[in-house]
C-alpha cells in the first residue's frame, strides 16, 4: 500500500500502466475527474466451445490459488494469447456418481414441485447465465469452466429410482426432470440416462415434468407421446433468443433456437403438451425479444408459457460480469445496473417470491409485456394437472443381488 503523496517513477507505470498512488487518486478527485477505469492485467480463460470465461475457486476451501501477472507478461506468455478462443480447447471427462438414492427433495413454495432426479451433475451446455453452477461446488469442482467439463453422470440412476419408487408408502407426485441440469445435454446421446429414467416412470405410470433447452428430448418421442396419452408428461423448452449468434455466446453447446422451436413443433404434434420458457431475461442483452419468441413458440404449437428474470447466486455474480466484460464491454456497466434496478440494488435477490421475477420498475414492466404476449398468443401460465392416480408399482421380473429373498 503507498503512502498518500508517494509518486511510482516512469518505468514503473509502464509496467503497470494500470497502477495509480494514492496522490494522483487525490488530484483527480479534487479536479472532480473519475478515476480511470483499471486495465485487465488477467488474461481471459475463455475457451472455443465453452460458455464460461474464468474458473473460480471452490468456496468451501481454505485456501485458493489464483495466477496473478506481475507486470512481466509472463502470464499471457504462458497461457496464450489475449482473445477467447485462442487457447487449447478443454475436452469434457465423464466422472462416475456414486450415490446411493436419485430423487432430491424440496420444500420451496415457490416452486411447483417437491421432488426431482438429474442423471447429470454439471451441464456440458455451458449457458453462463445457468443457476445449477455453484452446485457444483459442492462436489469440489469450479462453477466455472468445471462445470461445463467435469461432468457427473449415474449410471445406475434407473434401478436406484425404481428402488425408490417401491418403497412402501411412496406417494406420486409429478416429478421434475432437468430441474438443475439439462437430461438432454450432449453426453444424453451416448449414455441415454435420461431416457432409462423415462422407461421406469412409464411402467410405474409416475407422472414427470421436463425442461431442456435440446432437441435430444425428441429421440425419446416415443416413450413421451405413449406418456401424453395417460396425460403424465409436459414438456418445456427454453428459448433465451432467437438471434443464433447470441445463443452461441450464451449457451455454447446447446441446441440453435431454430432446433428448438422445431422440437415444440414436433412434440406438439405427436400429442405431448408443450410450452416454451422464456428464461432467463437478461436486461438489455435479450429482454427485447421477450415477445418475438413467445409468438414463434405459440406459431410452433406451445401452449403454455412462462418467464424468469436472470438469477446470479453466489459465484455466478462474478463470472457473468467477467463474461460480459469479455463479450460486451460496451453495454456490460449498463446491464448490471439494470439488474442491480431489480434486485434491491444487488445482483442477486434469493428471497422466495421474489428471487425469479425481481422488483420495481423494470421486472413490473417485464412482467406486464409477458402477460399482454401471452393474452395475445393464447398461451397461458398455468397448465392442466398431470394424472397422478395412475400410478402403480408393476410385479418385480427378478431379483437383484442386492434384494433380500423372503423366509416365508
């Protein structure tokens, strides 16, 4: 830390042309000038294919490494050059999960389910703007670029969810699939978790609502439109923009949203009932469109629709900020201040009730566009309930090795 009226000599403010003492932060002020904005020193990790731009530490750590410039520019030597893209691609691993049960537990009233299975922790997609990140914390990986290549997968989710679905006393309820990562993300094609997940919900007859922002869910049309003609299956897709360029910053892997208006087309057809997320709506980067997608939606078959106001939890606070000063530094300071308009002057607001749709003037004006949309479209917030009554534990075709014989 300098002194105040201690001075840096030429050489070293052109080693670090960033650097300002204390006396020079005085005169500007006193001049009634602002002080000029920091010069990035880090070079960014932003990959070719990958959404997210840095890899934060794992908060429940101790300690934390971070790779620091010290005015030599070894740094940006080592890692590569300045422009995202430009370093090694980051291929994604496939890391077995071995958890002894699948469905996850709420008691949010905020939301309409109380119960949930995700084949996969972690979400290849890349979307920056995704909730699920910091989860991954939990399992001792980065929210950031971990997120999108450690991926977590079960291998056995299916034969765990039966296991649960026979317990004595279990009560159906409609359960979420792709609550907080995408069931039909790339790694869904190979592996087909996601679709072993839908074969045991289909013989118990369980009702289940799914999200997903791929055109995948269609290589599961059968086992869905079978689903749909016991009314136990609503599909959503999320549109976020319908500008394919933007998609591709924002959600790197995931599918165009010409492919996913095309999967609301083809469920529709094939009976199963489908509505379009409009989520998240990120002021001024996406917001505009709010109505054009909800209009190519309704034209493509959806029925319902709804909306969410961009969420930043805990270490997605930072990370978008990086990735917006990385994608658009024209209009990053103005975007999070709008945001900051919406969450009581923070950029984030986890309170129930408040956490997805946001307050004042602008979420007010948000929420007045989607419904006049909606009203407009035909399309409605609230669906049918899905047929819970149907279900029914089928005759066990063997006994596993884990499964005790009975005595008697």
């Amino acid at each position: 830390m300098l002194e105040s009226g201690s001075s840096r000599s030429d050489a070293d403010r052109q080693l670090d042309p960033d650097l300002r003492d204390v006396g020079e932060i005085a005169a500007l002020e006193q001049a009634g000038l602002p002080e000029e904005e920091p010069v990035q020193r880090m070079p960014p990790q932003g990959r070719a294919g990958r959404g997210a731009v840095t890899n934060p530490g794992v908060r429940f750590e101790s300690q934390e490494r971070v790779a620091f410039d010290d005015g030599w520019a070894t740094l940006a030597q080592e890692i590569g050059d300045l422009h995202v893209g430009e370093l090694p691609r980051l291929e994604t691993s496939l890391i077995r999960d071995s958890s002894r049960s699948v469905i996850s537990w709420n008691t949010s009233p905020d939301i309409g389910f109380d119960r949930a299975v995700n084949p996969y922790r972690g979400c290849e997609h890349g979307c920056i703007y995704c909730y699920a990140r910091p989860t991954h914390a939990y399992l001792g990986y980065s929210p950031g670029l971990d997120f999108e290549t450690k991926l977590i997968f079960k291998p056995d989710v299916a034969e765990l969810l039966e296991k649960e679905l026979r317990k004595p006393g279990y009560v159906a309820r409609t359960l979420a699939l792709g609550s907080n990562t995408d069931p039909y993300q790339p790694v869904e094609r190979t592996l087909k978790l996601t679709r072993s997940v839908l074969e045991v919900l289909d013989r118990f007859n369980h009702p289940v609502g799914i999200v997903t922002k791929s055109a995948g869910v269609l290589r599961d049309l059968d086992i869905l439109a079978s689903m749909a003609r016991r009314n136990l299956v609503r599909v959503h897709l999320s549109v976020t923009t319908l500008d394919s360029r933007l998609a591709r910053v924002m959600e790197p892997r995931a599918a165009t949203p010409a492919r996913r208006l095309h999967a609301i087309e083809e469920l529709t057809r094939a009976g199963v009932p489908t509505g379009v997320l409009v989520a998240p709506m990120i002021p001024a980067l996406n917001d505009a469109e709010m109505e054009r997608i909800v209009e190519a939606a309704a034209r493509a078959g959806a029925t319902h629709a709804g909306y969410v106001l961009l969420r930043l939890p805990l270490e997605l606070r930072q990370m978008f900020e990086a990735w917006l000063n990385t994608h658009f530094p024209d209009r990053a300071r103005h975007v999070l201040n709008l945001i900051r308009e919406t969450r009581s002057g923070n950029l984030n607001d986890p309170r129930f009730h408040h956490r997805f749709s946001g307050q004042g003037v602008y979420a007010e004006l948000l929420l007045k566009r989607f419904g006049r949309v909606c009203r407009q479209f035909g399309l409605g917030e609230h669906r049918n309930e899905l047929t819970c009554n149907r279900f029914a534990v089928p005759a066990a075709t063997d006994v596993t090795a884990d499964q005790q014989l009975s005595l008697f």
